[in-house]
C-alpha cells in the first residue's frame, strides 16, 4: 500500500505552526459565536424590537447569510487566484479580521432609529458584516490543508484548532450574560462586551499571520476561471456529499444551542442557570477535542462517527424526557456536546481530503475554493437555524411575553420541539448520507496521494 509522504517542514516548525494556527481560532470563535448565537438575544432582550422588526430581521439574515455562503465559492476562487509575496491567503485573512471587527462593532450598537430605517441598516451591516467574515473565513480555514499533507498532522492541527476555538465559544457563552448584567445590562453593556471581543479576535489573528510558516505542498497552477469554478464544486462528488451531510448536522446544532438562553428562561425558569450549564458544555467539548487524537488512534474515522452519533441520539432522548432538574439535563449536555465536538473534527479532515480527491480527480488543486465548502456549511446552518428559531420566539408567543409566566404549555412543547426533536432528525439524516455516499478512507488517501506523487502534481519537500 501507498504511504505517507514525508513532512515537508521539520518538527519544530510543525509544532509552531500548528500552535500558532491554533491560536488564531480563540477570538475568531467569540466573534462567530456572539453573532451567531447572540445577535437575536440582543435584539429581543437588550434593544427589546418590535415583533414587526423581529419579522423582518429573520428573513433578511436568512437571506445574507445564504447569499454570503454562496459567495464563500467565489471568495474561494480569488484566494486561489491570489499571487502575493505573503502568499495566498495571509493578505485576506488580514484584511477580512479588520473588517470584520468593524462590522461586528456595528451590529451591537445601539443606532437609535425607527423600526422602518433600521430594517434597512440592519440588513446592509448584517450583508457587510458576512461578507467580511468571508474574506477572513474563507483563507484562514483554507491555510490548514495547505500546511501538511499528512492526514494524522492534519487531525493534530484540526483538533488543537478546535480546541482554541470552543475556549473562545464558551467563553462567550458563559461570560455573556454576567457580563453584559455587570455592565448594565442594556445595548452600551452588549456594544463594552464586543469591543472586548474583536479586541481578542485581532491579537489572535495577529498571532496566525506571524507564526505560520507555510511550506510549499504543490504545484503552483494556472489562475482558476469562473467558468471552471462550477465544475471544481460539482466535479467533487465526495465534497458535495460532505457538505450535504454537514449542512443538516450543523443546521440542527446549532438550532440546538442557539435556544439555550430561552430554555432556561422560560422553560427552566432560572436564566442564571444558563452560565453554568454553558461551562459544564464548555468542559465537554473541550474533553472530545482532547481525547479525539487518542481514540483516532485506535478506531477509524466511520467508527468514531458511528460512536459519536450514537451519543448525541441519547443524549438528544436524555434532554427530551428529562424533568426540569440539572443532573438530568447537564447529563444530556455532556453527551451531546462530546458527541459534537467529534463530529465538529471529522467534518474537518473530511474536507481537507476532498482538497487532494479533487485534485486526483479533476487534475488541478483548489484548496482555497474546496475549503469554501467549511465555511459554507457553517453559514448555512447558521441561517437555517437563525430562521427557525426567530420563527418560533414569534410564534410560541416568547418575543411578545412580558414575564416567562405568559408563554402558554403549547408555546413551550413548540419551542422544546424546534429545540431537540427536529434536530434530532437532521443530525440522524446527516449521518445516513455520510454512510452511504463518503468513500475516503485511509487506504484510499493514501492511493490519492501516491498517484498525483507519480504525475509531477505535488511539490513535497523538507525546508530547512
């Protein structure tokens, strides 16, 4: 069988390397999570809009975030085309970290206007505020497959990266709230506690971008067409696959979590509680990512996605049926978010390797527009369940309810239906169509591998 190809930096530049990488997901994962998780939040319990701008608001970042996640291809495709003393990636990631710092900045301020213009606003600063995010996401993740070619490196790095990034997630989740009451609890806390935010985000940006070593894996390649740019996406069976199945894993996650805040309030009745079950989630995930290495080294990818899937149903069920008491529902968290982070890697490394399946199959390397599909995933779940979860505060009656007391029994079955029962079913979904249609195991990598070696496609060296 066909092996691995040599490092092509030596040990101590791939441990740089893939702390350094590491490091710059912490603030990019706060920023993500406080928009992505928090943007509603803010708007119905700090500036406290009307349901007609509630209304208009979820369809509007609907509309963006999907516009924007077909931009991530487009995005991919300059990346690629992107011929500059620093490389290809390191001048976006840059320049998409200030803009997204500023966008980010906007959005949780206070701008003082009538529902009708700040519709208007909103959604320009939400449209700016993706298209931002893409300028940064888009290279950043890119940079990853584009620092080894070896899978194990590649899991090393993907988890250490993931690792920064759910201590920047969590954070967030369970600093937001006593932080934003400490400050005073209305949108001046909520903007205090973002200028804080993209404060990290920057330093941690600033660490990537002169800590990485990016050493040269392939051959460079003519300029990528947008006439070819359709094929590179659709001629990749294994990456269209992936992404299906990843884009109803993450849309039912994030669904999930995204209702954590209105649970505890209205269901659980105790919004205090939501900071220590967001720690105790922090701790889970932060376990899955640490251990993920020592189980990967004993099971195969397919098997530990079995595991993990496995977990999150129970604890899905858990969560579901359990009564309002924290040892059962705090239960149900550690196995879901465990499970998660599982799946949150291999989505990862699947990725990654359709980068070298393309490039063995279509004859030309586009990491940059392959690695699109990542951030794609992550946007349109975050749409999806951004919509679902607006569609239900209205309709349940949370968004108009003066006191937790005023939501009806019916109101709280749908939110805990929306919550935990449909994204059950998307997860499960998402699952079966990985079984069914991902063939990349390791066996086959390493023929990918072997095989563009033999054509002259990789470019696999030591630096010294």
């Amino acid at each position: 069988m066909a092996t691995q190809p040599e490092p092509a930096l030596p040990g101590a530049l791939l441990t740089r390397n893939r702390w350094s990488f590491g490091v710059g997901t912490l603030g990019r994962d706060m920023v993500y999570t406080l928009v992505s998780l928090y943007l509603i939040v803010y708007l119905t319990e700090a500036l406290n809009v009307s349901d007609y701008f509630l209304w208009w608001a979820g369809w509007l970042i609907l509309a963006a975030r999907l516009f924007d996640a077909v931009m991530d291809i487009v995005m991919g495709s300059v990346v690629d085309n992107t011929r500059s003393r620093w490389g290809h990636y390191k001048p976006w990631i840059l320049g998409g970290a200030l803009a997204s710092a500023v966008t980010t900045l906007l959005l949780f301020t206070d701008l003082g206007l009538p529902d009708t213009t700040y519709v208007a606003v909103f959604a320009l600063l939400y449209l700016l505020w993706g298209l931002s995010w893409t300028m940064n996401d888009i290279p950043f993740w890119a940079l990853l497959p584009a620092l080894t070619l070896d899978q194990k490196e590649r899991e090393r790095i993907g988890a250490l990266a993931k690792i920064f990034a759910t201590i920047g997630l969590f954070s967030v989740v369970v600093a937001i709230l006593p932080a934003t009451a400490a400050l005073g609890g209305d949108s001046r806390a909520w903007s205090v506690f973002t200028l804080v935010i993209v404060t990290i985000m920057l330093t941690g940006q600033a660490v990537t971008l002169f800590g990485v070593r990016e050493p040269k894996l392939a051959v460079e390649q003519p300029k990528v067409t947008l006439p070819e740019l359709w094929r590179v996406v659709t001629g990749n069976d294994q990456l269209l696959w992936t992404a299906i199945s990843m884009v109803l894993f993450m849309t039912g996650y994030i669904t999930t979590t995204s209702f954590g805040i209105y649970f505890f309030k209205y269901a659980y009745r105790d919004e205090t509680m939501y900071t220590p079950f967001g720690t105790v989630l922090g701790i889970a995930q932060l376990t899955g990512f640490l251990v993920f290495p020592l189980f990967r080294k004993r099971f195969s990818r397919r098997s530990l996605y079995t595991g993990a899937t496995g977990m999150i149903v129970v604890g899905y069920l858990v969560f579901f049926f359990a009564p309002m008491n924290m040892l059962w529902i705090g239960a149900a968290g550690l196995l879901l978010f465990i499970g998660q982070s599982f799946v949150v890697v291999l989505m990862l490394v699947f990725i990654t390797d359709c980068i070298e399946y393309g490039h063995w199959k279509l004859g030309r390397r586009n990491a940059a527009v392959t690695f699109a599909l990542q951030p794609f995933i992550n946007k349109v779940g975050a749409a999806l369940a951004t919509q679902i979860v607006s569609v239900v505060v209205l309709l349940s009656g949370i968004n108009s309810a003066a006191t937790p007391d005023a939501v009806t029994g019916e109101g709280l079955l749908m939110m805990r239906l929306a919550m935990l029962v449909l994204p059950l079913v998307l997860i499960v979904a998402g699952y079966l169509i990985y079984r069914s249609k991902y063939r990349i195991d390791e066996e086959f990598y390493a023929r990918i591998l072997a095989d563009l070696a033999a054509r002259g496609q990789l470019s696999i060296h030591r630096t010294p």
